[in-house]
C-alpha cells in the first residue's frame, strides 16, 4: 500500500484554498487541479509498504513525537516547481514557526530511518499542492499577488497522520490510517 505521513487540514481551510485554486484555474488555460479532500502538507513520503510495517511506524512516531508541542503555520506566498513548458507543480507556502516545522520534520525523519526508510537527500521544502501541468494565460505574478493579498485561517499543526493514498474511480484518495496527537 502507498502511504505518507503528513498534516492534514481543517474543512474550513480547505475551502480557502479552493477559492484560490478557482482564480489560479480563472487565469489557466489548463492544469491537473487537486481535489479539496487532498489538501495537504506532506512531512514524508513513504511509498509501498506492507501492512505489516504499520505498527512499527506508530510506535516509533510516538517515540519520536511524544513531547513535541502542538503550534500553528500560516500560508502567506505561493511558488512552483518548472516542467517543459508548464508549471509542472503549483504550490502554497506555509509560514511561521518553519523552524518549528523543520524540528518535527527531523523527528519524523529519524523515527522512519528506524524503522528502515532512507533518509531525504533533498533540503526540505515544505508545500501545499494545489494544482499540476498548469499552463497560464498570465503572468504568476498575478496569482501571486492575489495570494499575498489573501488572508488564510491558519494551519494547526496538531497531530500527525500516515495516510494511505491510493486510486479510487481514477481520483486519488486519500485516507488516514492512524494519527499521532501532539503535546
């Protein structure tokens, strides 16, 4: 099964987020839009795994994890990462307490290097997809001033999930399998 641990988000800001992706979708000429249901912000990536391995990758979040304290992320900017031709990812950026996040993102790392998951080569990026394969009528500039100009709910950074993700009626889906509170 495909999973990733991540943090999820309220309804009410999922709803936000449409409301961006709908002017981002107003000045595209096409794109791959992500569903509401989908919004996320992913500490790690996990991939395949047996079933199996679940509890293993519980018990050691909740090692991991067990005095890290609960804090809150704001999304105040947006990027993208280049395709050929397109926006192959188009992105919200959260904000506030990053270093906070990095810590909690380090912490997951070393609670799935235990567990026998390689390790992130990459610097972490944290983002909010929100769209792919976009091609704009407009300059990014102008999603990206209506971004900076928007005033989002902020993000409560309060448990941690492994989600399952898998293709469901050609829609990706995500579903919790577990969550781990935080202090």
């Amino acid at each position: 099964m495909r999973t990733f641990i991540g943090i999820d988000f309220p309804k009410s800001l999922k709803e936000q987020i449409v409301e961006v992706q709908s002017f981002l979708k107003s000045i595209s000429k096409k794109g791959r839009w992500k569903y509401i249901d989908n919004f996320h912000l992913t500490l790690k990536f996990l991939g395949e795994i047996e079933y199996e391995k679940v509890e293993k990758i519980r018990q050691a979040l909740e090692k991991n994890l067990k005095d890290f304290s609960r804090f809150s992320l704001k999304i105040s900017s947006c990027g993208y990462f280049k395709g050929h031709g397109n926006l192959r990812v188009v992105y919200l950026k959260p904000d506030g307490n990053l270093e906070k996040l990095n810590t909690l993102f380090s912490l997951v790392e070393d609670a799935m290097a235990e567990v026998g998951f390689e390790r992130e080569k990459r610097e972490y990026t944290p983002h909010i997809t929100i769209a792919q394969d976009v091609v704009l009528n407009e300059p990014f500039e102008s999603f990206q001033k209506y971004v900076e100009s928007f005033s989002f709910d902020e993000i409560p950074v309060e448990k941690v999930i492994l989600f399952l993700s898998e293709e469901i009626d050609r829609k990706r889906v995500y579903t919790p399998i577990f969550d781990i509170e935080l202090e």
